[in-house]
C-alpha cells in the first residue's frame, strides 16, 4: 500500500510531461526564449538547430518582437550555445540582430531561466513564450513562473528527439522525475 502513493505521484508526473509535450500554446508575448543545446565549433547540434528554426518561425509570425537564445560554455567549448545560437539565426537571415538578445550565463535550465527572468524583469517584460523540446517545456513553465514569468510554451516540431519515439519516451521519464524535484527545490525570486 505504501508503494502505490509514490507510484500514483510518479503516473501523474508522468502524464503531466506528456501532456505539456504535445501542446503549442505560442501566443503573443513579450519575448520568445529559446533554451540552448548543444554547438559544435560555432555549429548547432540538430537539436538546438530545430529549437531555433521553430523559435525564428514564431518571431516571423510576429509573436514577439524579441528572440532571446540562451545557454553556456560547455565543457571543452570557447564559445557558448546562446553565442552560437546568435550567430546561426543571423547568418541564414532568420532574425536580425535588433531582435536578438543573447543570455551566455547559464549552464543548466534553471541558471538560464533564472537570468533571462532578471534580464526581461528589467526591462518590464514578464509574458515569454519558451521554446524547447516538448518533453522540456513543463519543467521550464514551472521554472519561469518561479522566477516571476509569465510563461506560454511551443515544442519545436522537427527535433530529432521528437521524431524517435524510443529516445523520446526516455527523455519524457526522465522529465517526470525532474519535474517534481524542481518544485520541490527551487526557490522563489
């Protein structure tokens, strides 16, 4: 009996990231933020490279006068995705730089919401729409809301994540266990 109550918790979690993965709820916003991925020398990875490709689309549609691209140096890197993220969307013409604002800091999803939150507050800025892999966008809506965003999310359609069903599905397991601990531990600002 004891077993059921974690299990029974562990289920909705579940369904809630499902859920939350399937839906687009692009709306007009401040700002569209993108959360970074891997970059190989300057080169988005496939993944971080249809999370853009989705974010510049919802820009042309005039859904937000601001594109924000975020993430950091990762290990062995000398530069950052939201740099190579930048420069990518400028050079195929996507959004120009007027529109981009590059957030470098953060090296987990937490730390880059938690300064692109700072860096838009200031600027009286609060409704973002959040663009990620499906299975990632409940974790992040959680997340901004704590750091006093207003958050809408759209999955990006043509990750290579989302076209594996099998890699798909463990991302999804991994976010039903992420997503309870980061309501859990994360602080209020």
């Amino acid at each position: 009996m004891t077993l059921a109550v974690p299990v029974a918790l562990w289920a909705a979690s579940f369904a809630s990231v499902v859920a939350a993965s399937r839906q687009d709820r692009a709306a007009p916003a401040r700002a569209i933020v993108v959360l970074g991925a891997a970059q190989y020398n300057g080169t988005p990875s496939p993944v971080y490279r249809a999370r853009l490709e989705h974010a510049a689309a919802l820009w042309r549609r005039g859904l937000a006068p601001l594109l924000v691209v975020t993430g950091g140096i990762g290990t062995g890197d000398s530069l950052s995705e939201a740099e190579a993220g930048a420069a990518w969307l400028k050079r195929f013409g996507q959004v120009p730089d007027s529109a981009l604002l590059i957030e470098p800091t953060g090296r987990r999803s937490e730390s880059s919401l938690r300064a692109v939150s700072r860096r838009l507050k200031a600027r009286g800025m609060r409704r973002v729409i959040l663009v990620s892999d499906g299975f990632h966008l409940q974790r992040l809506a959680l997340l901004a809301r704590r750091f006093g965003l207003e958050p809408l999310t759209s999955p990006a359609p043509a990750s290579p994540i989302r076209r594996s069903r099998r890699r798909e599905l463990g991302y999804l397991l991994i976010e039903s266990l992420k997503t309870p601990v980061a309501y859990i531990t994360t602080r209020s600002e």
